[in-house]
C-alpha cells in the first residue's frame, strides 16, 4: 500500500462513527459523501486522508496507481473543478481539447472539501451532483464532454462559520457530528499515539500495516458483495415508514437509508439488509435531513429514533398480511436488538471492525505488549496505551478545520422557542416613562430577555443592498465583480477566464500587420481579453439593537424579535456575516462579533438582557469601531448598519444630539445604513425619523418589515420576555 508514512486508519482513536460512515461511502460510492461537521482538532482531515490509503488501485491508461486524495481549496473556480478548454492548445495548435479539472483526478479516489460552508453554493451542486451520478458533464465555451468521476466525496464545516442551506445538506448522503471525547483515558490514548507517531511517523505506521491492510481487502470484498446483497421488500418498507415518520422532504432520504444500509450489510459480510442496517443507516442519513429552516435544530435523539423504529416495525407488522407483499416476514435476522452507529451489533467494540465471517482479523487484538488502556487484555492498540478503536486529534495534517458553536446545536433556546414567559393574553401595556419612554430595571422581578419567534410567515423584506459594485465574498445581497457570476463584457485581465470574443476581436485589426493571410487566428499574448463577471455579494450586517427600558414592553418586544429573526433570515439567505450590538443600561455591548453563523445571532439573541436607558450614541460608535476593525480583517467585505429603536435616546450627558451627530459621522462615512422604527401607542415622537434622515438610511417602520401589526405577532407567540 502507497502512503504508508501516513497516520493509520486503524491507529485513531474515538470517532467509529465517522470511520464508519467513511467505509461506507467507500464500499457504495453513490451513497452521495460524508459532512462532517464539529469541533477543531478532532481528526476530520487525519482520518480522511487515512481513507485514501486504503482504497483499491486505480488502472488507467497509465498502468496501476494509488487512489488520489484530491482536495479541493475554497477558492477553486467551476473551471478548475470541473475542467474547462485547453487555451494553451487553442492558441498554440489550433485545436478544441479539454482539459479535465479536479472531479476527474479524483475519480476513483476521495474528493476533499474543508470548509465546505464557505464554498460557493454553485459549486457544492457541481461536487453533490457529480457524486451522486458518478459522471461529470461539461457544456462550456463551445466545449461538450463527459466523463466518469466516480469518488468517495468528504466535506468538512465549523458550524461557527455559517450553515450550509438545507437545500444543500440534503444533498449530502450522511452526516457525522464529531467532538473530542470527554473520557480521560481516550484523550491520553489520543495524545500518546500522536507523539509516538511524531518521534518515528514509519515506524508508528509499520505497527498498524496489517490491520490497515486486513480493512482495505474487507472494503474491496464488500464492493464486490454489494451487488448480492438483497433488500427485501420488509426492510424497504421499514425504510419508507422511518423517513415518512421523521417528516423528509422528498425521495432521496429513502434511497440514502437504502443504499447505506445495503452498503453496511455488504461490510458486514451479510448477503440480506437487516433491521440493524436500517437503523445504523438512518442514524447517519437522517439527522440533517430534518433541518428545513436555517433556525432550526439538526438532530434526531435516541429516543425519536427509537420510536420511529417501532412505528415503523409496526408498519411492517401490518404489511405482512396483505396479499400484495412478498416479502420475508419479520425483521429479518436483526431480530428487535436496538444498535446505534458506533455500536457492534455482532459484538465487537466497533462497527468498522470485524464481520460475522472473520473474527481473527487483528482489529481487536491488543498491541504488541498485549495489554490495553485500563491494562486489560484483549484491546487494540499497538501502542499498549490507546483502546485503539477510532480516530481522534492526532492526525499529522490536523489543523484548526472545524469546530462548534460555543453555544450548543444551531437554534437552540433562540426566537423559535416560546417558553418560558408569560402568556400573551396579560399586560401588554407600554412601559413607558413620560416622554423618553424608559423604565427602571427595578420595575421587573429579573433582567427580561428576548425570546420567541412569530410562527405566521412574515412579508419578506424587499432588496436592500449596498450601492455601486464590490469585490466581496460570494453571496446574494450587493451588486461584485466576481469570478463566478454572468459575463457581462471583456476585460483586459486575462486571469478572470478568457473572453473568446473579446480576444478574438482585439487580435482581428491586426491580421494583416502580422502577415497573415490564411490557417489560424495570428494570437499575441497582447490580444487576450478576460471575462468580466459579476454576481452578488455578501456583506457584513451590523444590528444595533435598542434594548432599552422604552422597548420591553411585552408586546412591542416580541414584535422586535420576529424583525429580529425576518433580518436574520434574510442575512443567512444572502450569505452575509452578521454581527449584533446591544444598547442599554450605560453603554453598548457588542453581544456577537461578526459571524457567518446566523443561527448562533438567533441564541445570542435569546439571551440578551433588556432594561435600563438608552444610549443610543454609544451603540452607534460602536458599530463604527466594528465596521472599522472587521474592514482590517475583510477589505472587501462592505458593510451595512441595521438600528432597530424608537429613537428615544437616554443615556448620557445630551443623549439625543449625540445620537445625531454619531448618526451623521457614520453617514458622512458612506455607510448602507436601515432604521427600523419601534415605536408605537398613541403619542409618538418620530425621533427614529430623525435618526434615519441624519443616517442617509433607509427608513420602515416595524409593522413594514414583518408585514404584520404587533398584535398579530403577539398572538401567534405569546409574550417575548422572562425573568432571567
């Protein structure tokens, strides 16, 4: 085997799941890839490149190789992923050829995106569809071709920089979450291999050749069983009644749980999908497919699985009698036995390893002094420390590539969850104090947070972007020059893709000059011409949230949280980093640094306190200090500034002129700026008014954007505020 110098797949320790799902793709390529989402330093990029190591050969035209471990950066253009026409033999011959990009030298072997998330959306098709077909097809720049590009696709994300759409994750065959195990023993496993692996990477390797060796030929022997394997109609409809119960868009939940159970059968050394295949299955094909709205939280628990299981056993119950069903009865020799992915329901210690016809074959065994972790025999680990059963943070490549949000899972306790607070049917007085509207934080039982979210649709917000043409990240909202968007003219760049026309047409006048008077173009490297594209942009949103005394009102704050929520959608649709401000008390905090990850805004969000007065200017010289420091990190990224207020500033020495000339600052600045005016009840003041006409901003008032009056909001969630 090629690479032996590599870290070993079988030398990782803690992450069975993941190394299961990986074996799995490998063996039924059009399972459609692995996402692996988590925390940094636990291993993604060690195990993926261990994979590699140990799939088949590959023969071409040039004899046999080793299967390519191909990966792809996050700056790749389509041109480059999926190939494009070969300019230097269009200029120098004459001649249309293609040239193949990054899905055929993956062919084969493994395709590997880190930071998948932050990969144009565009290109993540390309990468999804050409998985799941096992062929690349290439309609561009007068150039048809196809060929076979037939991969094990792995993608990795840190949730913390942002989601991929659920459109998108649904596209992806199976989903691990992955973090560093808590168990002491397994973290010292993790760091003694590492450091064992530095002092002599060849002779770390040398120890686990041939239980790597041992899982290379059991994952050749199930590609050749795979097609024996046989899914009876029984299991087929427990797959249609789980993926029903659990409420999946579409089809292709089914055919995943279908294939990956089949796929595990094949592993297994099984020739019939069992009831443990399709629970293993759907515990990694499931989870993400449940994630509809950016907001919303991935995941199945143990117990909805469980439950799903047995609605679903029931369903086949049901079926068996019916005159039309030709299947086994039962469930097959899976019998009712509940197995999780990272369990061996043939009981060995992980999924990955062992099968029901090999037990002999040195995966379980202990290392060299026989002994395992806690000094027991009989566990793997040649190093005689680790339990040796699973990846975790000692790869040789490991970087900082992925990581959670600090905050737990995507949504959790943000707008999207009512409890906690009174119903909306009690006060919903304005709590307003004279003509400031402030109120006292002693008037409450407890610092009043925002939560709840309107559950009724809100009117999207129209287009709102920044004005002119930027060079930002790709995105949705502003008007960019980019490399991936429409070509729009010729440009004298030729490093943004050759512009044929326009070439053509610059090297025409000069024919003659060059003595040309038949065969091919007469090309100079003066007339070449580039595309010039553009396309959208994200930016960077700042909300400045008033959080002040004035704006607790039970009513007036749920209806500022489903604005809230309404921009934040908007914001993750867009592709935009957000960051939020909060103002109240005596100054502004800075609750969210700038982020891709808008559901991490939504928690942040939850937990932010209200009371107190406003000091509007600070918040507002704070957003400046943002704006100022993110354009260090992100030239190109340009900025907008979101105030939601009823203007009525507060803190400070002459808080309202202040305010203003904050206001003014920042627009003599240029700033994109919006103000969403909060204020409402009978007597009202039009200091936001103000606010947005020395802001150059754009100016709606709340019922405009959530397209809803309050009263409509507060029915649909109930009250916003608790006791913190």
């Amino acid at each position: 085997m090629a690479g032996e110098a590599g870290f070993p797949f079988s030398a990782v320790v803690g992450q069975e799941r993941l190394q299961l799902a990986l074996i799995l793709s490998a063996v039924h390529p059009g399972i459609g890839g692995v996402l692996v989402r988590g925390e940094k330093g636990t291993a993604k990029s060690t195990v993926v490149r261990a994979l590699a190591q140990l799939l088949p050969p590959v023969v071409d035209e040039t004899g046999a190789r080793p299967a390519r471990l191909v990966e792809l950066p996050v700056g790749a253009t389509e041109d480059r992923v999926v190939g494009s026409l070969d300019l230097e033999r269009v200029l120098r011959d004459g001649e249309q050829t293609f040239r193949p990009g990054l899905l055929a030298a993956a062919h084969h072997g493994v395709l590997y995106v880190d930071e998948v998330n932050l990969l144009h959306d565009h290109l993540v098709d390309v990468l999804l569809d050409a998985a799941a077909m096992g062929r690349v097809h290439v309609e561009r720049d007068g150039v048809s071709h196809s060929h076979e590009a037939r991969f094990v696709l792995v993608g990795t994300m840190n949730p913390e920089e942002g989601e991929l759409r659920p459109q998108l994750l649904d596209r992806f065959g199976l989903t691990v979450d992955v973090a560093a195990s808590r168990e002491v023993d397994v973290r010292m496993a993790v760091v003694r291999r590492r450091l064992d692996y530095e002092a002599d990477p060849a002779a770390f390797a040398a120890r686990y050749v041939d239980a790597d060796q041992i899982v290379a030929e059991r994952i050749l022997t199930a590609r050749d069983r795979l097609p024996e394997v046989s899914l009876d109609n029984s299991e087929l409809r427990r797959i249609a009644a789980l993926c029903a119960s659990f409420d999946v868009d579409g089809m292709r939940a089914d055919l995943v749980v279908a294939r990956t159970a089949t796929a595990h059968a094949a592993w297994r050394g099984r020739d019939r999908v069992t009831e443990d295949d399709v629970r293993i299955a759907a515990e990694l094909a499931l989870p993400h497919r449940r994630r509809r709205d950016p907001f919303d939280e991935p995941g199945i628990s143990e117990q909805q699985l469980d439950e799903a299981m047995d609605a679903a056993a029931a369903e086949v119950e049901r079926a068996s009698d019916d005159d039309d069903f030709d299947g086994p009865r039962g469930s097959g020799e899976g019998g009712n036995g509940r197995h999780r992915a990272g369990d061996d329901p043939d009981g060995s210690d992980s999924p990955w390893r062992g099968d029901e016809s090999a037990r002999g074959d040195g995966l379980d065994d202990a290392g060299p002094d026989g002994r395992g972790v806690d000094g027991a025999p009989g566990r793997a680990g040649s190093d005689g420390r680790g339990p040796g059963d699973g990846p975790d943070d000692q790869g040789p490549d490991d970087g900082p590539d992925g990581g959670g949000p600090e905050d737990g899972g995507p949504g959790g306790g943000g707008p999207g969850s009512t409890g906690g607070g009174p119903n909306a049917g009690g006060s919903s007085g304005d709590s307003s104090n004279g003509a400031t509207g402030d109120s006292n934080d002693n008037s409450r039982s407890g610092p009043e947070r925002f939560s709840g979210t309107p559950t009724s649709a809100a009117k999207p917000i129209p287009r709102w972007e920044v004005p002119g043409i930027g060079e930002g990240a790709p995105g949705r909202r502003s008007r960019a020059r980019t490399r991936t968007g429409r070509t729009v003219r010729a440009d004298a760049d030729p490093s943004t893709g050759l512009h044929l026309l326009g070439t053509v047409f610059a090297a025409a006048p000069k024919q003659v000059e060059r003595g040309r008077l038949s065969g091919p173009l007469a090309l100079a490297a003066e007339d070449l011409r580039g595309a010039y594209r553009e396309g959208r942009e994200g930016n960077l949103v700042v909300f400045v949230v008033d959080a002040s005394g004035s704006m607790a009102a039970r009513d007036r704050l749920t209806a500022v949280t489903g604005a809230i929520v309404t921009l934040l959608r908007d914001a993750y649709q867009r592709r935009d980093k957000v960051a939020v401000i909060s103002v109240r008390g005596s100054e502004a905090e800075l609750v969210l640094p700038p982020t891709s990850s808008v559901d991490i805004a939504v928690r942040r969000l939850a937990g932010m306190r209200t009371g107190g007065k406003t000091p509007l200017a600070a918040g507002l010289l704070k957003a400046r200090e943002v704006i100022a420091r993110e354009h260090v990190r992100d030239p190109r990224r340009r900025p907008m500034l979101v105030l939601l207020t009823d203007g009525r500033a507060t803190g400070g020495t002459d808080p309202l002129p202040r305010a203003r000339t904050a206001a003014r600052l920042l627009a003599a600045e240029g700033h994109t700026a919006m103000v969403i005016d909060c204020e409402r009840g009978m007597i009202r003041l039009g200091l936001a008014a103000e606010l947005a006409r020395d802001l150059r901003a754009r100016y709606l008032r709340l019922n405009e954007l959530t397209g809803e009056t309050v009263a409509d909001v507060v029915r649909a969630t109930g009250s916003p505020v608790r006791a913190a």
